[in-house]
C-alpha cells in the first residue's frame, strides 16, 4: 500500500489489462509490459503487479504466425516457440474461442480491466481496382493463404487446375503465394505442417508457369531476403527475368543503398537474376541443376492494368511496361502485353479489422488512433481514454513480425504513463474479482481455450506429425480443435 499526498490510502491490486488478439503483437506487447510495468511501476507510483487476459478469437493463439504466413518458412517455428513461452507466464491468461463484439463486447472489458489493447490482425484483401476482376479464376491471397494454412473457418478445397497463373503484388505475401504455386507437394509435406486436405490439393497443383507482376523497379520491391533466399531453392523450377529490369541507374543505385534493407534486397535480386542466366544456359535447369518442369517469371515495372476473360473466367493479364525512377515515381509507357493465364491472385495489402464500437479509418484501414491511443472519431477525433491500438491494428499492414515490437514498446509507454496520470495509482476498473470475467463468459455459454487447453492441441499434432516422420501436423477443423483443447476427443 502506498500514500498519495493527501494522505489518503490506495490499495495497489494488480492492474487488470486486456489485450484483444493472441498474436504476436498481441503477445510481444503482454510482455513488455509486464517487463517494463517491474521496471518503472514503483517510479510511476502504479506499483509493478498486473494481470494480463489475452482474448483470441479462434481456438489457437499466435494469429499470422500460425494462419498468415507461408508454412515453409523455417524460422516460423522458432518465433512460434517465443510467443509460446511468453503465454505461459503466470500473470497471462488465455482465453481462445472468444470473440470481441461477439462473445463480450467493450463494455464488458472496460468494466473489469483498467486498459484495454486492441492487437487485432488483417483478414481480408485490400480490393484489386482494374477492369475484369470479377472473372472466375481471380482470387485474393488472403483466402488462399487461408487454405494452405489451414485457417479453421478457411475453405478446405482450392482450385489448382491452371497451367499458367498470375500474382499481382510486390510484398512478402505475393512472393509467399508465388512460392507455393510452384512447390512440388512432397517437399511441403516432408518439411512443414500442412494438413492432409492442403497436401492432397499441392499434389494435384496443374500450374507449370507462373508470372509475378511488380509495379515498380527492383530497388521498390518490398521482399524481404530470407523470401528471396526461399525463392532461390524451389526444387523442379527455372526462374526467369527480364534482364533490362536490371538495368539500374546509378542515383537508383546510390538511394537504395542508403537503407540497409533495401541495400540487402536488391544485392539478393542481383544474385537471383544472375542464377536465372545460368539455369537459362544450362538449358532450364533449376537450382541443383536439375531438369526444370515448371517456370517461374519474375517481373519488375509491369502493372497490370486489366484481366482478360472468356466466357466469364479469366485467360489472360494485360500489363504495361512502367519505368520507375530513383525518387519511386512510377510513370507508363505505353507498352502492353497480354500473358496467359487461367488464374490470377492478387496480393496488395490486407485491410487490418475493424473492432465493435471502436472508429475505424477507412483512409488508413487501420482502427482510428494517434500513435496507438484510440480515437473516438479517424477526422478530428479526441483520445479515448483506456483504449489502445498496437500491430496492424495501430500502423496497417506492413512491416516484419518483428516491427510490432516497436509498436509494443511505444504503445506500453504510453499505457504506463497514462496510468500514472490517473486516480488511484490507475486502478480504474469498477469490477476488480479476476474470477468475473469467467462468470460472465459461463453466463453466455462460451467455453474458452485456455494455455493448458493450447498444449493439448498442439500435443496432438505432434504426435500426428510424429507417426509420419514430421515434426507437426497440423489440425483444421475448429469442432476438432475445442474437443482437442477440452480433452473430448482425440
């Protein structure tokens, strides 16, 4: 117990925060600020105890790590393993299988919890703006993704049966979705978690030719090296450039070398072009200079500017040659060529979700904010006390996993002080019993997934993925994963 300077005395219970959203800037930003709440509580006068409930909708937790991002990449697993030992903290509390503005709502968290933090991902596609996109065989990554990743409300089956196919985008996603277009389906099984449904619809993938369409030049792209370094060990396929792609001029050259990011990018692209030229010569070979039977083409200043179609369905990308300056200024050409294909998928960004009764702005697609605290409106808005946003919620989508570590750190800080503005050391929550949120939730018939729940689940898939030789196999239907974490079925 402490004193404030009246002489009054204020009993320090735990702070009570909840955090809406279990990945990982959901769970980053759970631990830094019960790292930074030790750190500075006593300082601040809000005392250093807090009890964090993390709210996720789906039965599992860690959001784009498990759902969002391709199952072969190979440092996934070691990011999951961090968030994991984050969640298994005493003073964080799982709760999966509850949704925000379904299952409780705002009011309902702001009575029991001092701060509420919104850490809500991105599921569904920023729309593509060009003529013939309502054709059959045109598709958003997001549900595609969903389907290798084996979302629980995703679809089950996809549609492989185009020989030659399209991605529009210039992100890690469209490079994610190229990648698995062109993977042979026993590499994946042999070395990720897909489900038997994913590995069946790989296995039966038609797609020998794939055309990677990027807006701007090379120095513009926005892959990261490790996609790049993926890129350049597909088994089976031939990657092909255009070599004036690369012809960069030396104000080009000298910008992007001012950021270490981009710097490393373009070195890689160099190193993928001259692999091209060399797979090319050795008469279509791929990277261990084997016989190719599939093609990659990556292309850089080509923006599609209509799908073509017959009979309803997509056959065809028109696109126009642009030439991209040093200052990322995009300008046309004029020159078009049409590229066959019987499936186009575009990736240009996600719109991050909208959360019940917090504003949203639509310029942005983020939820309405000023560096992370909630506004009551996106024009002109006043900060909404006890309500924060953070990741994709906060900033949109764009960034690495790791970038919500920033955006925890900021967010955290201004949580702490302003706690440390407010009456009774920030206790601010009427309803402070730990057990009223369970009650209330038994009230209403849902049933969470706690963190004992999760290991259940994810025991399970290991020894599912044990009896076939792999580390993990992963489970998809969410009737199966609540019997998993309730110890109903097996």
């Amino acid at each position: 117990m402490v004193c404030d300077t009246l002489g009054a005395v204020i009993e320090h219970s735990e702070l009570r925060i909840a955090v809406v959203g279990a990945g990982p800037a959901g769970v980053y930003s759970s631990d830094i600020f019960l790292r930074e709440l030790k750190n500075k509580g006593e300082e601040l006068g809000i005392g250093t105890s807090a009890r964090i409930d993390v709210f996720e909708k789906l039965p599992v937790p860690f959001g784009l790590v498990r759902y969002g991002v391709a199952p072969d990449h190979p440092g996934i697993k070691f990011i999951a393993e961090a968030l994991e030992k984050t969640l298994d903290n005493p003073d964080i509390h799982l709760y999966c299988d509850v949704e925000f503005g379904t299952d409780v709502m705002l009011d309902d968290l702001l009575r029991r919890y001092d701060m509420v933090l919104f850490a809500t991902g991105a599921v569904e596609d920023r729309p593509l703006d060009l003529p013939g996109v309502g054709l059959d065989g045109v598709y958003g990554a997001a549900r595609f993704v969903e389907w290798y990743d084996g979302y629980p409300d995703g679809p089950r089956d996809w549609p492989l049966a185009a020989r030659q196919v399209a991605v529009i985008g210039g992100g890690n996603v469209a490079m994610d979705v190229s990648r698995e277009l062109m993977r042979h389906a026993d590499d994946l099984h042999a070395h990720t978690d897909i489900p038997d449904n994913v590995y069946e619809g790989i296995r039966r993938n038609a797609a020998r030719e794939l055309h990677l369409f990027v807006r701007r030049g090379v120095a513009q792209a926005k892959f990261s090296v490790q996609e790049l370094r993926e890129l350049e060990k597909l088994s089976g396929v031939q990657l092909v450039v255009d070599e004036e792609d690369f012809e960069l001029d030396a104000e080009t050259i000298e910008k992007a070398g001012h950021d270490k990011l981009t710097r490393q990018m373009v070195e890689e692209l160099f190193v993928i072009r001259d692999m091209a030229r060399d797979m090319a010569d050795d008469g279509g070979v791929d990277y261990n200079g084997d016989p190719a039977d599939r093609a990659y083409h990556l292309h850089f200043n080509a923006s599609p500017t209509e799908l073509l179609g017959t009979a309803g369905a997509v056959n065809a990308v028109r696109v126009e040659r642009t030439d991209t300056g040093a200052d990322g200024v995009m300008h046309r050409t004029g020159v078009f060529t049409d590229y066959p294909a019987q499936a186009v998928y575009h990736a240009i960004g996600y719109k991050p979700a909208r959360a019940a009764g917090i504003a949203y702005d639509n310029r942005r697609t983020v939820l309405a904010n000023d560096e992370g605290r909630i506004l009551s409106d996106a024009q002109d808005g006043v900060v909404v006390p006890r309500l924060y946003a953070t990741g994709w919620a906060k900033r949109g989508p764009i960034g690495l996993i790791g970038s919500t570590k920033s955006d925890a750190l900021l967010i955290v800080g201004h949580m702490l002080d302003d706690l440390a503005g407010e009456a009774a050391a920030g206790r601010l929550a009427p309803d402070r019993d730990p057990a009223s949120i369970d009650r209330l939730l038994a009230q209403r018939g849902v049933r969470p997934i706690d963190f004992a729940g999760w290991k259940r689940i994810d025991g399970f898939e290991r020894a599912q993925g044990a009896e076939e030789g792999r580390e993990h196999k992963k489970v998809v239907e969410p009737e199966r994963l609540r019997g998993l974490a309730h110890g109903e079925s097996r």
